[in-house]
C-alpha cells in the first residue's frame, strides 16, 4: 500500500496518509469524547482528538519496530501508510529465513508492549486524579491492545507471521507455513465477521459491525497471501525450459544485409534471429542496428557486422526457474529473455506472455488467448497478475 499522502518520512522512510485514515481518526476522536462529555464539549472533543492522535503515533511506531528490523536484515522499506486498518510498512521483499521473518514480525508487538510499560510507569509520576492521568492510562491499555491483538496467530497479522515463521522453521518448506498461517487468518476473518454480524443484528451492537469488518480485512488479505503464495511456488517450479518456445529463425552468419533483408525481414513473421557460422550459434542478429549501416554497403557486408555474441546478451538456462527468468527481465528491463542450453546454444526465447502461459498451466487459471496476446504485444503482465512484485519479494529458496 502506498498511496494517499505523503506527510514525511522517518529514517528515511516515507509516512503517507491513506484517505480512508481520516474515517478512523474520526470515528475515534468521537468514542474517546464521549468518556469526558462532563468536562464540556471543547474538551471532551479535544482530548478525542489527541487520543486518537496519540493511538496512530503508536500506530507508526509499531510499524517502525517492523520496518527498522527489516532495514537492518538489508530488506528496503518502500513506506508506512496509516489507513482505515491501522498501519502497514511495505517491506520490497520477505525475509530470507524464519528467524528472521519471526524478529521482523514480533518487532512492532514488542514495541507495542514496551510503550504500554513506559506509559504505565509514567502514570507513577503524574496525580491519579488528572486528566493527564486518565489520557496515559487510555494510552497505556491502547498500546497493551495493539500488542496483543497483533499477536493472534493468523496472517497478515504479526501473530500470522510468527505462525509462518514456526512452521517454515518445523516443516523447512516455506510454501507449507505460509499457506496454513494464511488459512488460520481465512478461518479467525471468517469467525469475526459471523461474531460482528451475529453481535449486530441480534445484540443490536454497532461495534459489531467493526469487527466485521475487521474480519473481513483479514479473510481478504489472507485470501491473497495464499494465492501469492500459489505463484511464488509456481515461479520456483516452474522452469524456463517449461516456458520457452522456439519463435525464432536461425539464419548464416555469412549472409550479406542485402541477402539477409531480401530473404527474412520482408516475408518472414519472425522477429529474432540467430545466427550461426559452421555449425554454432555465433549471436544475435542486431535489427536495430540494420537502419544505422548505409544501404551502399549491404551487398559486401556480412551479418558478422551486426552481431551481438551470446556471452554477451542476457540470457538463462534451461534449468532456471521461472523467478529467475522474471527478476533478470524485470532488472534488466526485458520484454524477451534468451534460454540457453547447457551446451551453451540457443535453446528458446521466452516473453511474458510465455510466462503468464506457463503459469496459468500451472496453477489452472483461465486466462484468454487474447489476454496472452495482449501481454506478448505490450509487454506488461494482467493487473491481477503482478508478477514483477511477486517475484521481488520471493525468497529464492
């Protein structure tokens, strides 16, 4: 999530407000006025709003736990955004091992829990009877909530995280923890929101219809790391050999451009070409550089004069998983990638519409031929498909 405002950033990361925060701010600055209604509305409403102030601090200095944590396992922080939810720092990829996944997700509880201490010593220092009292006291129990709620073992909570975490760790199979933590939180989203729409419909409880939604957050953002989930383990079975095709055309690398453009570019539907001299790939034909040679010198001049050496080009081999494949395209800004063979010569092409082809074979989804056409002639994956996300933040194992 990284979207809304930009209010600042810290330790270089940048903070931004989601509109739908103002919702919650609202909501809050309200339920926390209404305790001090005998004090009068300026301050009762007053002290709403710096309740509710207060809780999003806390709100960022929890997600500052997680991202500072992250930061120090060298994982960068695109941002924390505060929205309807709370908070959420966008991490640019997971953690490469389970203790580490746990030391990133406990961070922002234990921070949570640390400041419920703090303030709850801080009261000792401040008279009982005080309205600062009674605002540090409401802070203290905020920040013990905000802990122990992050603790319930179900993504994309932080107790969901620690779940993975152990599991990764039992199992030794990341794809295994992270799909029973996702249907942990599929199963606490599913009893929230029967628990919310029960307690509002039958107890006449508007809170209920908050922790529905709270549940139904939760069962959507378990729902999609399960099916991210899906697709970083198809990215890392999958490999290019599965993927590639042979839309290519081999042709001499002794052939004059004049021979070569008479022959090829004129009739023929291909748009790569290799070439070959006595037997072995010796490049790729460079088209782009065809228009740059004067057309005086097509008839003397050989492919050999516009040929990029395979050592050269970026490719990968027949054996590289397709996470491979997406993360060197995505890096090198690729719309097709060649595959070599062990022995080194060209064995396939691959575009991304051969990925998405590949995968939607594999994880049985429906996707037109249209759509992979689509995808073959601009270059960018389906919008529910962000694979160039996905893959980034795959640990490769």
């Amino acid at each position: 999530m990284r979207k809304g405002w930009r209010i600042g950033s810290l330790f270089g990361i940048p903070l931004f407000l989601d509109s739908s925060w103002f919702i919650i701010l609202a909501w809050v600055t309200y339920l926390n006025s209404q305790y001090y209604q005998n004090r009068g509305p300026v301050t009762s409403w007053g002290v709403g709003l710096a309740i509710a102030l207060l809780l999003f601090a806390s709100v960022i200095l929890h997600e500052l736990g997680h991202s500072l944590v992250a930061m120090s396992k060298g994982i960068k922080v695109n941002s924390i955004t505060l929205f309807l939810f709370g908070g959420v720092a966008a991490i640019e990829k997971e953690p490469e091992t389970p203790g580490h996944v746990f030391q990133v997700a406990i961070a922002g509880p234990a921070v949570s829990f640390t400041l419920f201490l703090l303030l709850g010593f801080a009261t000792l220092a401040i008279p009982e009877s005080s309205l600062a009292s009674d605002i540090v006291h409401r802070l203290a129990a905020i920040n013990l909530v905000l802990a122990l709620f992050n603790m319930i073992p179900g993504l994309p909570l932080d107790g969901g995280q620690v779940l993975k975490a152990a599991l990764w760790k039992i199992t030794g199979n990341r794809q295994i923890a992270v799909r029973w933590a996702a249907k942990t939180g599929q199963f606490l989203g599913w009893f929230a929101i029967a628990l919310g729409l029960t307690a509002f419909f039958i107890g006449g409880d508007y809170g209920g219809i908050w922790i529905a939604l709270i549940g139904w957050f939760a069962l959507r953002n378990a729902t999609a790391y399960n099916r991210a989930s899906d697709i970083q383990e198809a990215l890392l079975k999958t490999k290019a050999a599965d993927a590639m095709t042979r839309n290519f055309r081999v042709v001499d690398a002794n052939l004059t451009l004049q021979e070569f453009a008479d022959k090829y570019l004129e009739n023929s539907q291909a748009s790569i070409y290799f070439a070959t001299r006595e037997g072995r790939y010796r490049g790729l034909v460079s088209l782009d550089a065809l228009p740059l040679i004067d057309r005086n010198f097509w008839q003397e001049q050989t492919l050999n004069l516009i040929l990029r050496p395979l050592q050269e080009i970026i490719a990968v081999s027949e054996t590289a998983s397709l996470l491979e494949v997406v993360n060197s395209m995505t890096s090198n800004n690729l719309s097709w990638i060649t595959v070599l063979s062990p022995a080194g010569s060209v064995a396939g092409t691959m575009d991304k519409g051969d990925i998405v082809l590949a995968l939607a074979r594999s994880l049985q989804l429906k996707i037109s031929e249209a759509e992979i056409k689509r995808v073959k002639e601009d270059g960018r994956y389906p919008a529910g498909l962000p694979l160039e996300a996905i893959a980034k933040a795959t640990p490769n194992n």
